[in-house]
C-alpha cells in the first residue's frame, strides 16, 4: 500500500502551522507556516537521520496522499476530565474552558467527587452523634499516566495540574461551636447568623462535624443536630441526625465570583450527597435559584429526600428529610460561606423554611 513519507504537513489539528509526520504517526513538532522556511526535520531520540532537506508541505501534498487526520474529540465543554477524549499533554494543553471550574455538571465526570473518594474522609453529618462520625472509604489506586510519545517536544513542557495546583495551607482546628445568643446562632468565621431551633435541638460538637486535615471537606465552623433515629442501622452510637450548619467553602475549589455561585452550589451538592445521605433515595428539586442572604448574593438549591421505600424495608422512623445548600458571596477577595440546612420528617422538616428565612450575614 502507498504510505507518506515523514515531512512538515499542515497542522491537522487545525492550528496555524505545520506539524511533523514521522511516517507513522502525528508528532509533536511544530513550526509556523508563514515567514520562515521550514525546519530541519526532528531526530529521533538513539536514530541517525540523512542529511536531506524533507520536500515542501505543498509539494509533499502533490505527490503522496495527506498524512491520516487525528482522531476528533468532543469540545471541552463536553469532554472536560474525559482524558481519553483530549489530546495528549505532548501536544500542548487542552482548551480552557470558559469558567476555571474543572468540573462537568450531570451526576458524572466530578473531580471534586474523585477528590473525596481517592483523598478524603466523608463526614456523615446526618448518621453519627459520636467519635465514630469519621469513615474512610477503601484506598483507590492512582489512575495511569496517559502514554508518551517516542518524541520529546521541541516546545516547553506543559506543567501538569499537580503541578499547578497550590499546596493548600493546613485546616485551623476548631474546638467549640458558638452557643445561641437570642435565639441566634452568630458564626463569625462564616460571616453568617441563623435561627436556633431550640430543644431537642443542640449545638454540635466540632469533633463530630469535621474532618482534620481533609481539604475537600468544608470546615464547619458552627452547627447544631438532633437525633432522628438512634441506632438507625442497628449499632449503638450511630445515629441518624438533623443538621444545620454553616462553614467557608474549602480553598481547594475555585471561585472567581458571583458568576460561579450556580455552579459551585451545584456541584457541592453532587459532591457531598452520597456522604450526607448514604441511605438509598430520591431527590426532588424544589428551587434552585439566585436569592439574597442580607444584601449579599447568593445561590439555593432546597431539595427533597425520599427514603420511603428503604424506610419501609428497614422500619426507619423517617421517611423523608427536607434540606437546602446555600451559598453566599462575601465579597471580593473572601471565601463565600456555605450553609447547610437538612430535617427529617420526623423531627417537623417544614422548620427548614423558618431557618432558610432567619439565614443574614453576621
């Protein structure tokens, strides 16, 4: 069969320049197509090369069939994370996406979910009133690094995502949660004040609520639970909880702004509701939309759990739990705050309102 000959080609790629093709296969070697002649042709690494000038793109083109095109992926709004779909880090970085939030929207492709699976502890907010609130899930193996080139790139390599990611600093230990004042709970870290239900209501122990040294995992900085069901999975100690609780969001998430809070509130939901509600569902969305906390902008989504077929099967004592996250800018250059709010039928869900409207930056 009739095979091209290595030389400088048209950039199938579609950018402005021509690309090396060794005979076999698209490299990494580029060099512009305008104003300069073409470049000598790159030497692979442990092979002598003829010293022959490789023919013009034009009439290399003339003569022997286009070099195959590389394989088509989809637009980095559909393949972000999908690293099979990308081209290779040999051939530069893929397109940015419009907003720095790596993330893909939909229940798939999350890399805040991969953070929490590979890296983190889960905080099960709503099944542990004791120490035993902390579980690990199983050690995951690392994923593969994508294959390399036989070619180095002429070009600066590109610095890989752990690369560019910023050492986080370590999380601040929190030892108390601030007690009701009027009926109020004033969280000056969040930046946020919120009704106190009230008895069986109290206010939670900081150890229960938080993960040390998890980085995906926000840092509550004030809350309060009730019990819901004692032993709801037949161990002593492991409760099933109502929660209301308010922290920042954790730094390892990108924000640039207000433009980000839809996104991010939906992610964090996506994120952490395998954690918070580990019990089989169905989740029903009853807003999910920009509001105002005070007079700063902020995003809601309230939901609906509905655990009642679990519920019927295990003799839970609640069948529902009605919830919302919200997250609220504080304006530039601070972390926006996050609150969490999440009732059980059976401890009167319909407080969730009351406290969702009682929420005013402190």
């Amino acid at each position: 069969m009739t095979t091209t000959p290595a030389g400088w080609y048209p950039d199938p790629y579609g950018s402005p320049q021509l690309r090396w093709w060794d005979g076999s296969q698209w490299t990494d070697a580029t060099h512009p197509l305008e104003g300069q002649d073409a470049p000598e042709s790159p030497e692979p690494a442990g092979q002598e090369t003829l010293a022959t000038t490789p023919a013009a793109p034009a009439a290399a083109t003339a003569q022997f069939a286009a070099p195959p095109a590389p394989p088509q992926w989809a637009p980095p709004s559909q393949a972000w994370g999908a690293t099979s779909q990308l081209p290779l880090p040999q051939f530069g970085a893929p397109p940015k996406p419009p907003s720095p939030l790596p993330w893909v929207l939909g229940g798939v492709g999350i890399v805040l979910v991969i953070a929490l699976v590979v890296g983190g502890a889960f905080v099960f907010l709503n099944r542990d009133s004791g120490e035993s609130a902390i579980a690990r899930p199983p050690a995951t193996s690392e994923p593969a690094p994508p294959p390399q080139t036989e070619q180095a790139p002429p070009q600066e390599q590109v610095p890989t995502p752990d690369q560019q990611q910023p050492q986080q600093p370590p999380q601040p230990s929190i030892t108390a949660f601030p007690q009701p004042e009027d009926g109020r709970i004033n969280d000056s870290v969040s930046g946020l004040s919120y009704k106190f239900l009230g008895g069986p209501w109290e206010v939670s122990d900081p150890k229960t609520m938080n993960a040390p040294n998890d980085p995906t995992y926000p840092l509550f900085t004030s809350g309060y639970g009730a019990v819901s069901q004692p032993g709801f999975n037949g161990q002593e100690g492991v409760d099933w909880m109502g929660t209301v609780a308010a922290a920042q969001l954790p730094q390892m998430i990108p924000y640039r702004g207000v433009e980000d809070l839809e996104v991010v509130t939906t992610t964090l939901l996506q994120a952490y509701e395998p954690a918070f509600y580990s019990i089989p569902h169905e989740r029903e969305i009853i807003r999910n939309e920009a509001i105002k906390v005070g007079d700063r902008d902020a995003w809601i989504i309230e939901y609906t759990m509905d655990f009642s077929a679990e519920a019927k099967a295990k003799k839970y004592k609640f069948t529902t739990e009605s919830g919302a996250f919200v997250l609220v800018d504080m304006g530039e250059g601070e972390r926006p705050s996050f609150f969490y709010v999440s009732i059980p039928d059976n401890l009167k869900s319909e407080q969730v309102g009351d406290v969702l409207d009682s929420l005013q930056t402190h």
